[in-house]
C-alpha cells in the first residue's frame, strides 16, 4: 500500500464513513469525493480507480437521471492506517508516518501498535548492501531535536553527543580515571606560572574530506572560537595563539592550571581551516571533522552517521547510525518503547523472549533539573521571599514519586553525590504561605519556559503551584530559542536540565556561557562575583582548593534561590546481550564507536572477554 492513496483513503473514510455503516454503500457525489480530495473530479475518478485495485472501495457512479453515486469502504480505517505508518517509518519517512497517525489515528489503537512496531524497527541491523558485504546499523529514536553542530555554539547535551562523533578535541577527559588524555594532541604541558600551555599534534590524522590535520586548522578553530561565539568564555583569559611546526602554544592573561580540561570541551572541538574559508555555508551542509563518524544526511526525519573508515584510534565496528526523530509527547506517552533498543529481530526468538534476556546499563546523570529566576526583569521573582516561597512549597519527593520514570532523587545542588539518596530536601506549605503574605505577594503569574520534553514536569509545577494561589504560565521553547537573548530575558522563570561532561567545566559553563539560561538570569553583582570565584579556583593548584570556591558559589546562588535545584535523574538502556560495548557517555548517550555484535549461538562471555 503506497502511503499516499493511504493518506487520501483515510481522508475519505473520516469525512463519509460516519454517513453509514462500514462495507455499506454511502451515498456521495463524485463531486463531493473531488472536494475531499483537493482535486478535479477527473484525477478523483483516477485515485479512486486506485484505491479499487488495491480493494479498499467500491465505487459506484450514479449513472443516468435519478441514480445517486455511491462508494463502499471495505478496508478497515486501522489497518490501512497502521500500514502506511509502517510503511513511511520503513522508509524513514518519521515525521510523516506520526502525522499520519496524529491525523487519523484518534478512535483506533492504531498509535500503540505502531509503538509496539517501532521498538522492533529501532536497534540493531545487519543487511545487505546490494552486494555480498552485510552493512551493520543502529538506529535509535530520539525526541529532542538537533539544534546545531557548530561546536562553538553548542549548548544542548544532545547536540554536543552528536559533535563528538564527527569531531575530535585536542585532549579528552576520562571521568572514571578523572585525568585528561591524548586525542589529536599527543602531547603537552605548561608553565610554572600556569600561563602558557602548548599542545603537540598526532602525525596522520585526516579531516573526512582528506586535508591532513596541521597546526593552523587548531589556531584557525581557537581564534573563531574567541570572536564573539556562545562558548568564547572558555578562551577569555587567552591572549595570543601561536603555531611552530606541529605543535601550538597558548598564552593567558592569568593562571589556569585546569585549562587543558578547557580544550576537553565539545566547544573546543577541532575544525578545517580550508573547507570553511572555502565556503562556510556549504561547510555546514556537509560538514567535515576528524570523528570516528562521517556526516551523511540530516533532515526533518532522521540525522545519518557513516563509519569513518580511517579513524585514528580505529574504525567504529558500527558501519551506520540513524537517528530518527519522533515527537516529545509520543515518547512521553510511549516510554517504554523508547528506552528499551530491541536489537535482535528474529520473530521466533522474540515469541519467546522473556524479560531476564535482555541486558541493560543504568548510570545517575551527573546534573540536574532546576529552576532558574530572572532577577533582571521586573515581576514577582524578584523578590527574595517570593522564590524562597516558591523553593518551600516543591516537594521534589512527591515530585519523584508521581511522575516516576528517569526521575530518581531530589537535588539540593547541581550534582548527585554519595549522600544523595539519603538525603531530604526541606519542604513546608506553611512557611511557604508566610512568606507570600510577607512579599505582598498579590497573585500576579508568573511565566516558565521550558522545551517540550519537561512539559511534565512543568504541569506539575504549575498545579502545585495553583494549590498555593500562585498561577503559572507554560511557554515552550523550541530549539533555537536559547540563542534570543530577548526570549530569555522576558522569561520569569526556565526549567531545564543540565548534564555535566566535563564536571568543573561544565559547572563553569553554566555561569559563564553567553546564552546559558543561568548566565542570562543571574544577578550582575552576582555574576561578576561569581567570575572572580573561578578566575581564583582555575589558578588553584589542587582540586580540593577549586572545589571550595565552586561549592562556594553554589552555596550562595542556592541560598539566594537564584535557582531552584529540583531532580536527579538516571540514564537507562536495555539491550540484547549479544550487542556489546554499550556504555554511557558522561552526556547520557550512547557512545556508538565502541558497539559491536556478537554473532553465534550461545551464551555471551562476560564484558571485556
């Protein structure tokens, strides 16, 4: 069935099937059919004559005086409907096949088959090319969209997962050895005084659209980085790039004794001098990097990853990755179709599938959701007891325990630590009421943006907040939102969630970035505060020195309920034991380079074997 003839067969059944009882003739002009259509009568008689050979109608023109036209539905509205999804989604037509069922499906249990469909669609697959080479995919659904892969523009967790497979960094930070180590850079070090860091280059190391990566290419990407972008803040102290051979040396105005972890940042991601002064706008069209993964197709449906056969550090046994992007309420409503990857599509096996054959991988978000007040606009939350309030009457445990799902733990700061779990963050409606009294508080709303997938949380807020006389308006924000300081500075209030890469700095970032929700919220006074707390921390000569004067910040834009820490939540996946190298990157993701498929029977052999 082709999904067009599907789409008008359904517009047909919708708009007469209701004139009669379905497999009886329903009196319609050919007229009126034309209509529906959004045709001439003679390219209706041609659709129709279609729909007959597939069997879906019988069509019965009234012929001669006094004969009415008459058409007769013989397939039923679901099953068509379901199978044009399936067949759209089979071709990845995504974003048709749920407008399809956004459109047609009401009434029918069209929308959880075709989730049941997709977790069996979704995952891995091994096919061939046309010749005798199998090609190994992996297709996942994702419901955020994917804003940019301008590295120094990033800001969303998703987009930076995406930049690291096309691009590479200078250094890497590994989290679970906490200690930076080599990628395009082999070697480096610094001065005594933390003020001059030079980075040697890897020899051999080719862009995907063949130009050998050299030491200009890395001058070229820091000082575009420096003019004026989203992530400049981590180059502000840098005052001159210079390039010898193949090494490069940077030069600070103050201390950083932790700026090599600066260059772990996606941000920092190395680009090809030549391809875009050539042309940047095509550049971004197809762009070009160093990553284990090549850039294929990018459209409304479905983002596509190819194995960059020549990778340095080794070519990704996946050959493709195809993310496909669905709708925020479809995977709010269909969550467990999400979240577990079906990758092994044998019918047989499936039938008798049971729950203890599937493997999974849980790892705690080291981040959080929060809240953060505009303090630079007038309105309610500028007053200190209105959002002391406002803190007081969320109960994150209820919170928690309602909506349920990757939401684990109340959060009373930016990350979970070894108390976490045990820990109570205070709650108390009384109080809460008191200070609304004591801020005049005269129930004016008050506004939160937020994207579409924390639409839950937000309604949430916003009931618990009526309980309390306290009206919330939702605005959602799309993608590119985040990049309109005028669209940030008229919010009252923005829920998101931060997930931290990098630990240190990340949370630097969230203070420093231009367009950072918290950066264009803050307080000035606090913000420069804020700056001068870092600028100390980086010069520190230990860890635990820059953990205090990081807490310190927090301590205090949690005590003057800058922002509201709400959650923390975990990362799930489930998957057959015969895939292997899942692990979660520290953004939550997936990382694709390492997955690979165990082929045989049997019992796979531990991790690592």
């Amino acid at each position: 069935m082709q999904g067009v003839h599907a789409e008008r067969y359904l517009e047909l059944y919708s708009r007469f099937a209701e004139r009669g009882v379905f497999g009886a003739p329903i009196e319609a002009t050919l007229g009126e059919l034309a209509q529906a259509l959004y045709c001439t009568a003679r390219n209706a008689k041609l659709i129709l004559r279609r729909m007959e050979e597939e069997g879906w109608i019988h069509w019965r023109p009234g012929l001669g005086r006094g004969n009415r036209s008459h058409i007769v539905f013989r397939a039923e509205r679901e099953t068509v409907l379901l199978d044009a999804a399936k067949a759209f989604a089979g071709k990845e037509s995504y974003k048709q096949a749920f407008e399809l069922i956004l459109n047609h499906g009401e009434g029918t249990l069209a929308k959880d088959r075709f989730n049941e469909w997709l977790t069996r669609h979704f995952g891995y697959r091994s096919e061939g090319d046309g010749g005798e080479r199998q090609v190994d995919t992996l297709r996942l659904p994702v419901h955020v969209p994917l804003v940019t892969l301008d590295p120094a523009e990033v800001y969303y967790a998703f987009d930076a997962h995406i930049i690291r497979q096309l691009f590479d960094r200078l250094v890497r930070f590994d989290p679970a050895a906490d200690r930076v180590s080599p990628a395009l850079a082999h070697a480096w070090e610094c001065s005594a005084d933390a003020k001059r860091w030079q980075f040697h280059l890897r020899r051999g190391v080719f862009f995907h659209h063949g130009h050998e990566l050299d030491a200009e290419d890395v001058r070229f990407t820091l000082e575009r980085l420096r003019d004026d972008r989203s992530n400049s803040w981590l180059l502000r102290n840098v005052v001159a790039i210079e390039t010898a051979g193949r090494s490069v040396a940077i030069e600070l105005a103050k201390p950083n004794r932790i700026f090599h972890r600066f260059l772990c940042s996606t941000a920092a991601s190395i680009l090809p001098k030549d391809a875009i002064l050539l042309d940047e706008e095509a550049f971004w069209r197809q762009p070009s990097g160093t990553g284990p993964f090549r850039f294929a197709e990018w459209n409304e449906d479905r983002f596509t990853l190819k194995a960059n056969a020549d990778y340095y550090q080794g070519r990704a046994h996946l050959d493709g990755v195809v993310i496909a992007f669905v709708p925020a309420d479809q995977a709010a409503q269909s969550a467990h179709c999400w979240e577990r990857l079906a990758f092994d599509h044998d019918d047989k096996e499936r039938k008798g599938d049971s729950g203890d054959s599937w493997a999974e991988v849980e790892s705690l978000l080291q981040g959080c959701m929060l809240l953060t007040w505009n303090r630079r606009m007038d309105g309610p939350q500028r007053s200190p007891l209105f959002r002391k309030a406002i803190d007081l009457l969320l109960d994150r445990s209820r919170m928690v325990e309602e909506l349920g799902e990757e939401r684990i733990y109340a959060a009373r700061g930016f990350r979970p630590g070894a108390h976490t779990p045990l820990r109570h963050v205070r709650c108390d409606g009384e109080q809460a009421r008191g200070l609304l009294r004591d801020a005049a508080y005269g129930g004016e709303p008050f506004t939160i943006l937020t994207r579409p997938v924390h639409m839950l949380d937000a309604t949430w807020m916003q009931a618990r907040c009526a309980e309390f006389g306290v009206p919330v308006e939702i605005r959602l924000l799309d993608g590119h939102d985040h990049r309109d300081e005028e669209v940030l500075r008229e919010a009252d209030a923005i829920l998101y969630s931060l997930v931290f890469a990098e630990d240190e700095v990340c949370e630097i970032e969230t203070y420093e970035q231009r367009g950072s929700f918290l950066n264009a919220h803050m307080d000035p006074q606090l913000l420069d505060w804020a700056k001068e707390r870092i600028d100390l921390a980086v010069a520190s000569p230990t860890t635990e020195q820059r953990r205090f004067l990081l807490d310190e910040i927090e301590e205090r834009v949690r005590e003057e309920t800058q922002v509201l820490f709400l959650l923390h939540k975990k990362s799930h996946k489930a998957y057959k034991p015969s895939l292997r190298g899942i692990a979660l990157s520290p953004l939550g993701w997936i990382d694709f380079k390492d997955v690979w498929v165990q082929s045989g029977e049997g019992e796979a052999p531990p991790e690592g074997a």
